[in-house]
C-alpha cells in the first residue's frame, strides 16, 4: 500500500498517514476527522476543502468551477493525494467558496463547462 501523509493546517497541524489510492474524505473519516459530505460522487461541493500544499488527483469531480479550483479547493469525496499534502478544512476552508452569482456574475472561464474536460494525463 502507497501511503502519503495529510495535514490539517487549520487543527494545529495534525497529521494522518492515508492510503494514497483512496479517497480522502473516506481515509480522514475512517480516523477519526468529522467533515461534512452528501453525495460522494464529486457533485455536489458539500466536502470541499482547501489544499495548501502538495497534489491530489481529483479528476471526477464536477462541482468545481475554474476560480474554486484556482483558489485550492478540493472535492475530498473523490481526491487522492498524489504527494504528501496540506489542508485546510472547516468553516474556514469554506469562506471563499461560494458567490453570489446574482451580486457577483460569474466571467465566462469560471463556468463549470470549463472544467467538465478531464485533464489530459
Ligand atoms: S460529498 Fe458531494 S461532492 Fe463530495
């Protein structure tokens, strides 16, 4: 089993050794980490959390518009840590995820259609 270790920024830099061909929300639940999730499939941004440092594969996930992503955020549901990596989770991971879209329209690049094309590996 490859294993990668995660830190939790923003809970004094606590750290979890996870498997890295799973998901992290799955992998951070199991030991113990109360985040809050819905679908599971990558849908619907309930799990989302900011990463800091480090790489995830988070190809299946279609909640993200393209500033959520340029801003860090990452769908646990569905991400595997591709190196060891640094989150941010909770509230305070949250601040910055959501726009009003009727305050603040959302520029053509933000759009989901964007990023709905799998990156090419
Ligand atoms: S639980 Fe729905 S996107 Fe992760």
């Amino acid at each position: 089993m490859t294993t990668r270790i995660v830190t939790l920024a923003n809970r004094d830099n606590v750290t979890y050794e996870v498997d890295a061909r799973r998901p992290l929300l799955d992998s951070l639940r199991e030991q113990g980490v109360d985040l809050p999730y819905g679908c599971k499939y990558g849908g619907c941004i309930t799990c989302a959390a900011r990463l800091t440092q480090g790489e995830i594969d988070q190809r299946r996930q279609v909640a993200l518009n393209n500033r959520q992503i340029a801003q860090g955020y990452v769908i646990l549901c569905v991400a595997r840590p591709v190196t060891d990596i640094t989150l941010q989770i909770g509230v305070e991971s949250h601040a910055d995820l959501y726009r009003n879209p009727f305050l603040d329209p959302l520029a053509p690049h933000e759009l989901k259609a964007d990023i709905a094309v799998p990156k090419e590996s």
